[in-house]
C-alpha cells in the first residue's frame, strides 16, 4: 500500500545484499535439516558468491559478528569452515574485524566492541586465527591497567573483554600457551585486587548479602574464570557447531592477529559503568527442575549473556522476543524459566537505569505467560514473593519500579492475588518498607481501575493500606465555614466562573480580598497575597474537579490570573501548597496539574523543588508520587535545556548554509537578493538563542544546586537529632531518604557531571556527614 | 548504550531482522473521512504522534487511560470519544504525546493489552480535528457498536441494531 516508485537500476544488487544477508541471518531456523547441514550448504553457497560479492560477505559476516552475539558459535563456524575453503578470504575477514573493533573503540561502543573481541578469541577454536597472536592480544589488553592517569573504567573494560572471552577460548588458549596464560590470570587477580569499588553500595539492587551476595560483576566473572580453571576449562554448555567440522577445520591454515595496541585514553572516551550482577534465584528455588548452575559457574555467565543479548536483539518485538527467549538452546539441562525471570529482573531493577522502557518488561513478562501457561507464571509469581519478603534491604528506585510493575502486571490480570500470604505487613508500622510496598501498589492498581474495585479485591483485614478515595477538598464547599476568610469572595467567583466570567471580572473580584500580610505590603503592583491565592485557586479547581481536561481547560482559561497571582516566588509555591490541599487525597491529578502549570509556566522548576521539601509536605514525602513529580520536573528541564540548543546548532546550520551558498554563487547572477537581508536576522537569531542557551543551562544547574542543598540541610537535620538523643540514624525514613539522594545522582548522572567541581567546592564538601559525603563519593566512583 | 547513528553507519549499519518493528507499523485502517489523498493521509501517519485507542469500556475515565499510556512517556492531550447524541464516553479516544517515539513504545507495550479488563488496541491517527471525537454510527456511537450482535456489558449491552 505504498506509493509506487519507479524500478532503480541499483535495485539488483541490493536484492542479491539483501537475500545473502537474509541467508546468513537465519541459518539454521525453520529447518528438517541440522544446523551443521544448514552451515555447510551455506558456506558453499557464500564460497560461490565470493567471487562477486565478497566486499557484501564481508560486511554483512562482520555485523552479524558485532550485534548477534547470542548466534555467535554459528557464525564463527561459518567463517571457519569458509577460511576452510579460501584461506585469502579468512585473513580479509579477519582484518575487516580488526578496523571495525578499532573503529568501536574509537567511538565509545564498547559493548558492541566486547562482542567483536570474544567473537575473535572463538575464531581460534575455528582454526582461523593462531593461538599464539590471540594471548599476544588478551597480553596487551591486559597490559592497559599498568597505564597511569588513566579512569579505572578504562582498565575494567580491557579486563572484562579478556576475561568474558575465557568462557569460549580459555581451554584451548590455555593449552597452547599455559605459562603466559598464568601470568595474565596473576596480572589479573593482582588488578582485581587493587582497584577501588566505592561505587558498588549505589549500584546494588539489595543492601543485604543474603541469600545471595549482590557481586561486583568483575569480581563475580574473576570467580566464575577461576573456578572453570580449576575445572581444567572443561565448559559444557556453549553451542560449538565447530566441534561437528573438526576434520575439516583443522586441515586450514590459520592467520595471526595483527598486533593490536588499544587505543590511547582520550577527553572524548566514555567508558561503561560498572554493574553489580542481580542473582535471585539459586538451585533450591526449583527442586523439582533441573539444576540452576552455580552463581560461580561459567554456565551462568554464559547463560545470562546470552539472554541479555537476546533481548537486547528483539526488544521491538515482543512477541519474537518471548519465543527466541524460550527457545534458548539447553532447555531440559538449565531451570530457563527461572534464568529468563531473573535475567529480566536484573534488567529491570538495573541501576541507574534499566536498557530498556520499563513498561516493555511488563509487556515481554505477559507474553512469556502466554506462551507458558502452565509454568511460567507460577515462576512469577515465586519471584513477586521473594522481592517481597527482601524489601526491607531493597533500595528504593528498585521498589519504586517493583510497584510499577507489580501494579501494571496485576491490572493484565484482574487483579488476583493472594494479599492475605502478607498479613504480616499489617502489624508493621506503616513507614517500613513491606506496609509501604503494599501501600503504594494499591494506590497504583487504582489509578488503573477505579476506588472500589480496590476496596473488593483486597481482603477487609487490608483496609489500613487502601488508598484514600481520590476526592477533591474544597474547604470553602461548606456552610459550617462561612466564618473562614475568603468565604464570601469564593462564593462569588463560583457564581462569576460558572457564568463564564472573564479574567478582568476575575481579578476585580479578587480586589476585594484583604491580605493578611498586610506588612509586608510593597505598595508596587501586585504584591504576594496568600489568601488571594487560595481563594481563587480553590474555587477554581473545585469547579474544574470532574476530570483532568475539565481542570487542564480551567488552567488554560485563566492563565492570566495565575500568571499575576504567582508571579513572586512566594506565589508559586503558594499555589502548589493549595494544589495539594485541595488534591491530596488524589495524587496522580496533583501530578498533572504540576505538570501543566510547568509548561505554562504559571510555576517553575526550581518552585517544585522548594515546594518538595517545604514542611508542608513533610507528611507525604517518603511517597512514590513526590519522586515522580521531581524527577518528573527534572526531565522537563533537561528536554527544554537540549531542546533550545538543538535550535540553536540548527540556526547555525542555516546560516553556515547560506554563506555556503553565497560563496559558490559569487560569481553567478544572484537574483536572490534575500540572502544578504536574512544574514543580519539569522545572526540576531543565533545570539538571541545563545543567550536563552545560557540562561536555560543556569536555571537547570540551579534547579540541581537547589534539590541537593535541601537534601543536605534535611539528611543533616536528622543525622544531627539522632546524634544528640541517641538513636540509630538508620530509621526507615533515613534509608528512603538517602536512596532518594542517590536516585537523583544516578538517574541525571550525565548533567551533573557538568558540575562536579560546584559540588564538590560548594555543597558535598569535606566539612558534610560522612554518611551524605559517601552518596557523593560513590558517585565520582562511577565514571573515575 | 549504542553510540551515535553515523557511527552506525560507517561500521556497516544494523541488519534487517534487528530493524523489525512490526507493532510500530501502520496498519491497513485508513479514515474514510480523511480529508486529503492517500499520500498525505500516510505522511501525517508515519509521523504523527497521535494513537486512536479502540476497545474501551464506556466507563474507562481519562484517568486511566492518562495512567496507562503514560507508562511510554509524557502525555500531550488525552480526548475521550463521545456518542454524538448523548454525548457520554463511547468506547475510543485520542492519545497525544510530545514526542512521537513515546507513542511508539505505546504502539510496542501497551497496544493488546489490558485497560479496565479488556484487551484494547491502538492505532496510528492523522491526528485530532474537531468533531473526529465523536462515534460515526448511526445511533450516535462506534459504528462496530451498530451491528454487533454479541453482548458486552462494558458497551452498552447488546449493539444496537439488536436493541
């Protein structure tokens, strides 16, 4: 259903690409055949295609190389039993892979980059490439942490590239080449032992080290490394459609990898950053399965890759993505069900974020249950009993994701669930993380259906955990308070509003409101007027209660008068205070609301922040929806900071543009005069931008300077009353709040670099609590 | 995460099966009353960031549909589709987003999924004019609510050909 286009002469060519890729990428799916026939027809088929399209192969065998890494036995096969056939093409291939890893590195696509480095470590059990040159290459690789000056990040990528290849080639590297081999694991453990690991506290999913330690993933993979060399390298569960062509392959000749000198630590390299690898399960989860190997095991590394790249492949497509997971080759040898729930999890919970939208785990979890009616929910749901029995050790941006998607899998699923197996949270006091968890989930599952739906799928026992029902508090609606100031004007902007009045009879209206701070009286314009404020406001968004696009239109329609009301600060975050006066009971609409008023600018960013952390919200700040505001409010800021500068690097494009092309038509009639008329406004237009550029960048770094300065002052308050009475500082309102502060560090880590050398001269300076310096500490730890 | 796009291209781009986006595709629905050619309709779909959202129970609120889809990014304007006559919520509505890569994900995650019980589905729309939010049937409602002939508590019972 397209629009027809005219036949390209180019389009036989790229037919041909088109198919030879198509060939490549599905070897082995949808076939009677094995996957060793599947190869061999294929190899003889690309053999005969050398000739014409070898440039073709070679592009389309490196890419595969690069982002099929979960194929990656089947393809390095396929090249073997090619180089089999025409050694020239194997020694091409080889170096076309050596440019495309150089060329990775060069532009800080690292993990793309660690695919193409095991990938080649493969080739030699292929018989492509010697021994020999493949330790000369994990040699310099691991050569890279005895540079000086150089981020820790750096050398942990080298290390992890070398390492996470052992799996693969460590049996026949270590029989070729032994003593080097010794001597880069001794290298290895000595780097391991040295290198600092501050950053690990902020990364973990869990505080706690039982059942399972929360490993630092260099330190994990270096156990799993040693225990399959004292396995003597025996690993039996990679995939090797190598093993099938031995005969074959060991009768080629094989290539040396050219010597490769990691590139240089430039300003530009951006570096992965570290993980801490999520484990939740272990053997005694399934005792009825087959064994779930060992968190040590090179097994479960293998395994966990592989599904990780699996989804990695096919997040667009959901349901592609659930088949290929549950399709993972070794399926009666390995508990998969419970590998694939974790692997997701770990996902999920990622810190600082997870890869992916999390809603599309919700989505990818659904499927799987479509697939496996009869044994993967059951898995699920174990795993939903587990996170819940660890909450109390669980850091908060991970159960706030818990919550989402707890909630949003419950509403796929009429909300069935067996809330009576926690009635152990009901004797707990309401601020501990199980009563909370449970708390914050309900108020969700409502948002997604309605108040008493929730009050029935609940038993009555829960009531002290049900969300309020989400009404509107008009405190003028009342006859019993026609005593409170104000009562009389709100009954007549009532009358006025729901006669259509306009903005001018609003504010004539308003005159009539006294101010109670009558003092502070500047006699200048408008002054800040409190009760004014709440007058109005109130009336306004009792009236305008119905649904958010009743209230969004009341917001638009008298703009005018909230832009005057609150246009001190004072005013701003007078409005959000009877904004949640008014909505308290119903969080999601204050969330909205907040969120318009921002892109109409009746309020600012820096006013939420303030208004987050004023005394006023004291009561709801250990709640979910406060954070979402905030970071709610961040994001806005950062998309309007990256917006503006996109117009600005556009209008300098226009403009390089246009001289462009005044300096080629020098010479020609220019009949368009224009040009040189529109060279003064565009670079009027350029500097206009620049500075809105500049002044969005300073409200931002603002709005950042603000929510870590009240942070500051609030964890310190507490820390200073804990010290002084006595008491533990680790109450449950300590652990959310300081979680909160790292949230806000790893959720917007990469615009507060920018102004590290602020925090650390301005606000995270030695003089602090060591236990909020520490958030700050574990922060520079990320990227050092 | 990936390096930039132009990088991507000089190490020889990406492969065709990894391109597979099918649920952000467009579908074969195009609005009858559309104003324009079939060319214009298909350019303002493929860039829209506007989803219609079909299947919904006539008691679904604004408010869920706000909290649902804004799991796939920051919402723009939800409106609610009305029967023409009384002019009460029939069973669609309109989702716009800022940005059109959040109403992808919506198309990805959230279409064929469940709102209020029902597995609802959604769609790529040329975006809202005044008066498309109302039902096209000749009742006043969607016209799939005109003849059905099954019984749907959440749409009004029987269709309305059968009443």
């Amino acid at each position: 259903a397209g629009q027809p286009h005219k036949r390209r002469r180019t389009s036989e060519p790229s037919e041909i690409e088109e198919r030879l890729e198509s060939l490549i990428c599905r070897v082995g799916e949808k076939s009677n055949s094995s996957l060793e026939s599947n190869l061999e027809g294929l190899a003889g088929v690309l053999e005969a295609d050398l000739p014409n399209y070898k440039s073709k192969i070679l592009r389309i065998l490196c890419t595969v190389a690069r982002l099929l890494p979960e194929k990656l036995t089947v393809y390095t096969t396929l090249v073997g039993l090619l180089n089999a056939r025409n050694y020239n093409f194997g020694g091409e291939f080889v170096e076309a892979m050596i440019r495309q890893l150089k060329e990775c590195l060069k532009v800080n696509m690292y993990n793309e980059a660690v695919h193409l480095v095991r990938f080649l470590s493969d080739l030699v059990n292929c018989h492509v490439i010697a021994a020999p040159s493949m330790v000369a290459m994990f040699e310099n690789f691991v050569s890279v942490t005895q540079e000086e000056d150089v981020p820790q990040v750096r050398c942990d990528w080298y290390m992890f590239a070398f390492l996470s290849s052992l799996p693969w080639v460590g049996k026949e590297l270590y029989e070729k080449k032994d003593a080097e081999m010794d001597r880069l694991l001794s290298q290895t453990e000595s780097y391991l032992k040295r290198r600092q690991k501050i950053h690990v506290p902020m990364l973990q999913v869990w505080t706690a080290d039982k059942p399972h330690p929360q490993e630092e993933y260099l330190d994990c993979l270096w156990s799993q490394i040693q225990k399959l060399k004292k396995d003597r390298w025996q690993e039996r569960h990679i995939l090797r459609p190598y093993l099938a062509f031995d005969s074959v392959l060991c009768e080629a000749l094989q290539h040396n990898l050219p010597p490769f000198t990691p590139p240089p630590h430039t300003e530009d390299s951006v570096y992965p950053m570290p993980r801490v690898i999520f484990r939740m399960f272990d053997y005694t989860d399934d005792p009825e399965g087959p064994v779930m190997p060992g968190s040590h095991s090179v097994e479960r590394f293998v395994i966990e890759e592989n599904l990780h790249c699996i989804i990695k492949s096919h997040w667009k497509e959901r349901k592609t993505c659930a088949a290929q997971l549950l399709s993972y080759p070794g399926n009666n040898k390995i508990p998969l069900n419970y590998h694939i729930v974790e692997v997701i999890f770990a996902e999920l919970f990622q810190l600082p974020s997870p890869p992916h939208i999390e809603v599309m785990y919700t989505t990818l979890l659904i499927e799987l249950c479509k697939l496996q009616p009869g044994s993967l929910p059951q898995v699920l749901a174990q795993a939903t009993e587990m996170l819940y029995m660890r909450l109390d050790t669980m850091n908060t941006t991970c159960v706030d994701r818990f919550i989402n998607w707890f909630s949003h899998h419950l509403s796929n699923f009429q909300f069935r669930w067996s809330w009576e197996d926690w009635s152990d949270c009901l004797t707990q006091d309401l601020e501990k993380p199980k009563p909370k968890f449970v708390r914050e989930v309900l108020e969700k599952c409502m948002r997604l259906s309605y108040h008493q739906r929730i009050i029935d799928i609940v038993p009555a026992s829960f009531s002290v955990l049900s969300p309020a029902n989400p009404v509107c508090i008009y405190k003028y609606g009342d006859e019993s308070n026609r005593s409170l100031p104000g009562y009389t004007v709100a009954l007549c902007l009532t009358i006025a509003i729901k006669n259509k009045a306009s903005n001018d009879e609003i504010f004539s209206i308003l005159k009539d409101v006294p101010n109670p701070n009558q003092d502070d009286d500047d006699g200048e314009g408008f002054t800040f007027n409190p009760l004014k404020i709440e007058v109005f406001v109130q009336t306004l968004l009792h009236l305008a209660a119905k649904s958010f696009s009743h209230s969004f239109s009341a917001l638009a329609k008298f703009h005018e008068v909230f832009k005057t009301l609150a246009e001190s600060d004072e005013g701003k975050l007078h409005v959000l205070r009877v904004v949640y006066e008014v909505w308290k009971n119903h969080p999601q609409m204050i969330a909205v609301l907040v969120d318009k008023m921002i892109r109409t600018q009746i309020v600012d960013c820096a006013a939420v922040a303030n208004w987050i952390f004023s005394s006023e919200l004291a009561h709801d700040f250990t709640r979910f929806y406060i954070w979402e505001i905030l970071h709610s409010t961040i994001r806005k800021m950062n998309k309007h900071v990256l917006k503006i500068h996109k117009e600005l690097e556009e209008t300098k494009a226009r403009l390089a543009r246009q001289h462009k092309r005044r300096d080629s038509d020098d010479d020609d009639d220019d009949d368009d005069r224009s040009t040189d008329r529109e060279d003064g406004p565009l670079e009027e237009q350029i500097e206009r931008l620049q500075e809105k550029v500049e002044s969005a960048q300073s409200e931002q770094k603002n709005l950042f300077l603000v929510i870590f300065q009240r942070f500051i002052m609030l964890l310190t308050e507490h820390l200073v009353r804990c010290e002084t009475g006595g008491i533990d500082v680790f109450t449950p309102w300590y652990k959310s709040c300081i979680e909160r502060l790292q949230q806000i560090f790893l959720q917007h880590h990469q615009i507060i670099q920018q102004y590290m050398v602020t925090l650390e001269n301005l606000l995270f300076t030695a003089e602090l609590d060591h236990h909020i310096l520490a958030v700050f500490q574990q922060f520079c730890a990320l990227q050092a | 995460a990936a390096g930039p796009g132009s990088a991507a291209m000089s190490l020889g781009g990406t492969l065709s099966i990894l391109r597979s986006d099918s649920y952000a595709e467009l579908s074969q629905y195009r609005d009858q009353h559309f104003r324009g050619t079939r060319y214009d309709q298909e350019r303002l779909l493929r860039k829209s960031c506007t989803l219609y959202v079909g299947n919904l129970s006539f008691y679904t609120t604004e408010e869920q549909i706000h909290e649902l889809f804004g799991k796939s990014g920051d919402i723009k304007k939800v409106i609610m589709g009305l029967d023409k006559v009384k002019k009460t919520a029939c069973g669609f509505c309109f989702v716009e987003y800022y940005a059109r890569g959040d109403a992808e994900n919506a198309m990805r995650y959230i279409n064929g999924t469940r709102l209020d019980d029902r597995i609802i589905r959604t769609d790529w729309d040329a975006g809202f004019k005044e008066g498309r939010q109302y039902g096209r049937g000749r009742s006043g409602g969607q016209v799939r609510d005109e003849y059905r002939q099954d019984y749907d508590a959440g749409r009004g019972g029987y269709g309305k050909t059968v009443q």
